[in-house]
DNA sequence: ATGGAAATCACTGAAAACAGTGAGTTGAAA
DNA sequence: TTTCAACTCACTGTTTTCAGTGATTTCCAT
C-alpha cells in the first residue's frame, strides 16, 4: 500500500468531525482531505473539478441537505463517489435507502474508531463494508441467509422487487420495448414505465443495460 | 500431455481411413482406437459400453447411413460425443446442420493432414475447430444476409467483431452512454454510434440490452 | 378505519438510442 | 498497386428511454 487513501468527512458537528480525524490520523495509511459542515459544503467541495477524495464519510442527518440529498446529487451527476454512510440509525428502510442511492458502506456512531478505518479501508478497495450489528439486523431480515461478511446479498434486492416490477424486468431482458411489454401485459405504456423506474432505482442501475445485468448476475432469467 | 488421445474415424473409402491413420500415426500423443466403414458400424461401435473415444471423425457422406444419421444418434441417446465432421462439401447450410446437431468440429477433406492433427487437439480439449476456409465462409455470411435459423454459434460471432467494437460493447455493459464513450475513448459519439449500428447487426439483438446481454452470455464481461 | 404498499394510469420534457445514408483515411494483404 | 476491411466522422429523423410529478384504486394489516 504505496498511495494514501484520501478522505472527505461531513458531519454537521464539529467535535465528531475533530474525533473521526484524531482516529484516522493514527493510521498512517489514510489522510484527510477535507472536511464540510453542511451537505451544501459537500456538494460544493466535490463539485470543483480538482478536488476529489477517494472516500466520503457522510452523516446522514444534517440540516437543510441532509445525507440523501447529498447521495442525490452525485447520482444525478453521474459522479462515483464511494461513500461511506454515519448514522445514529440503525434503521433497515434508511440503510435500503442510501443503499439505493449507491452507498457502499455504512457504519453506525455508537461503533468504536476501529470499524471506521477498517470500512475506509475496504470501501476504497471497491469493496462494501457494514458494521457487525448492521449485519445482523440484515441478517435477520433475510431469515438466515447466508451472507459473505461485509456485504449485503443482492438477495436484499431482489427480495424488494414487486411482482409486476420482476415481470418486467424479465420482459426487459428478453429486449422488450416498453411498448410490446404494455402489449403483452395488457397495460398502459405508462404504468410500464412507472416500472422501469422503479426498478431503477431500486436496483440503482443507470439504465436498462444495468437493469439486464442485475437480471443476469442473479439468474432471474 | 501424457494421455494419448484416443480417435475414431469412420469413412466408407477405406483409402480415405488408411490415409487418416497414417498422418495421425506420425502424431504420438493421438491414437487410432478403431475404424469403421458405415454409419451402422459407427452406432454399433459405440453402443457398446467398453468401446469409447476421444474423438471421432466422422465423414458426412456414407451410404444408406451418413453422417447426419450417426449424430442424431448420439443425440437422441445422450451420448456426449466429440465429434469432427469430415466433409466434400463446404456448403454453409451442411455446417449449420451438424452443428446444431453438437458437432465441435469441421474440416474439409481438400484440407492439408496437419489440420486433422490440430482439429483432434482442439476439440479433445473441448475447444471448437473449424478449418480457416469454413470459418470465413461463415464470417462472409454474416455480412450479408443473416442466417437467422440454424444459428451460427456465438463463438464466430465474437470473433466477427473488430477491436473497437468489442470495446464498445465492454463499455455498454457498464452503462456507459455514447457520449460517456466517446469521451471515453477519445472519439466523436458519431463513431460510438456507428459501431453501436454494427454491434446490433452483428450480433442480431434488437437493442443494448441484446448486447449486454450477449456479452455475459459470452464472458466479454 | 386508517395507513401503507402495490398496482394502475397520465402528462411533459429531456436525453439517449436506433436507423439510414454517406464519405474520408489508413494500413495490410492479395 | 489495387483492394478491402477497419476506423473514423457527419447529418437527419424517429423511436425509446429516462426523470419528475401526481393521482386513483385496491387490498392488507395495524
């Protein structure tokens, strides 16, 4: 490990912000890049062409733009930033959420400092990280599962999609349009393609090449 | 390699075997396990359990039972046969036929003896093998019409696609957009669309989802 | 009974993909 | 030396997909 991973912290609160650097400061391999207050701060600071971080650790609950906006705002601009989420919740629907959004780890505040570089450390690898008890409440969810450590199954995924939405998406891989597909479901074009959507962005695919892929990888064809 | 493989040939002019044998026998890591003279002689050698090989080369052209006869044999019995075709003709619909009948291999009898050697290798392997006179026959329809029934296998198509092409279709499956390509390879999103065109010709998919998916289908990915 | 998820449909505007045609350059093979 | 395939770019339409927003109905569960 020759290059330091770089990191962007955002947290609306200045001591959590001090302490999440004086952890990673003790390890030799990471470097903070910068920090941000505000959601807007973070837009703003990656949205200038040379500033950039191989890792962003995000609070989620920030006030005005929040966490979400921010995940938003890089999916809409096509930017992929690998981001690690912080958050006092350890809610399902809001891991699923940011999940959706393309966040590739997720760690909780009550974990010790430790867990913090370890996801810094395999989220810049490409990898996903989420904290053991993250893990077990998914775990939980998928009523024994079994999951390799540090990821989330695309099972989770699969397990969100509506029944009409898989249709579609079969019909999607077999280079439907969405107009033959309303032929053939005897549906509207546009409940079709309320379909699409929402596999979108369930999926958090770009299109439906992405959309094929997922279908693919998870033999759903 | 330390195995010989063992082979079968079976062609109703006996010259035609001895010749065979002879040009195989200068291979020492290739064996002749037997011959035969019919169709018939074929199915009984190996309907019975101890007579096995590697390899058969079967001439298409015998009487009262061909060579179509003894693959639709092999078919319907679920015998997993390697088999290469040894042919007079080099018609595409002939190739097409036997392959869809499981064929792995084709060579003409106008071919040189070497290629017999290396046709038995590849296809021991589990490779395919098709003489380099059949194989552009094959490409050389594709560019006109396409032969939609019969299905030429995905191998030649693959091989039908030029370098930028294939980069292309590596980038569609990873969701880029034209103009995200273009940028990409530093080339204007006419070109990118133009090889699109050509891809979806090609590969004879309605759309990118066709080729994404067909690029999994065929690892590209 | 009330809230929520699923399913359905609608409209709009923008972006992207698809189709057809044409044409110039280059490098390698016949 | 000519020919051809690969590569490149251009222009013009049409179709399809994508994004955002909003609305209705049904049915299930709290």
């Amino acid at each position: 490990m020759k290059e330091k991973i770089h990191v962007h912290v955002a947290d609306d609160h200045k001591i959590l912000i001090e302490g999440i650097i004086a952890v990673i400061n003790t390890d030799k391999n990471i470097k903070i890049k910068g920090y941000s207050l505000t959601g807007q701060e973070v837009i703003d600071w990656f949205s200038k062409k040379r500033n950039t971080a191989d890792v962003l650790i995000l609070d989620i609950s920030m006030p005005i733009i929040d966490g979400f906006q921010v995940l938003k705002y890089f999916k809409n601009n096509n930017i992929d930033q690998k981001v690690i989420i912080l958050s006092s919740y350890d809610d399902l629907r809001i891991i699923q959420e940011v999940l959706s959004l393309g966040c590739k780890g997720y760690i909780s505040k009550s974990e010790a400092g430790e867990h913090i570089l370890n996801a810094i450390k395999s989220v810049s690898k490409g990898d996903q990280y989420f904290s053991t008890d993250i893990q077990s409440a998914l775990l939980k969810s998928l009523s024994g599962e079994i999951v390799a450590k540090g990821k989330i199954p695309d099972k989770f995924l699969i397990d969100s999609l509506t029944e009409r939405e898989l249709h579609v998406l079969k019909l999607i891989t077999k280079q439907y349009s969405s107009i033959q597909m309303a032929e053939a479901m005897f549906l509207s074009i546009y409940t079709i393609e309320t379909y699409r959507k929402s596999l979108l962005k369930k999926l958090n695919v770009k299109n439906s090449v992405g959309l094929a892929m997922y279908a693919f990888k998870n033999k759903i064809v």
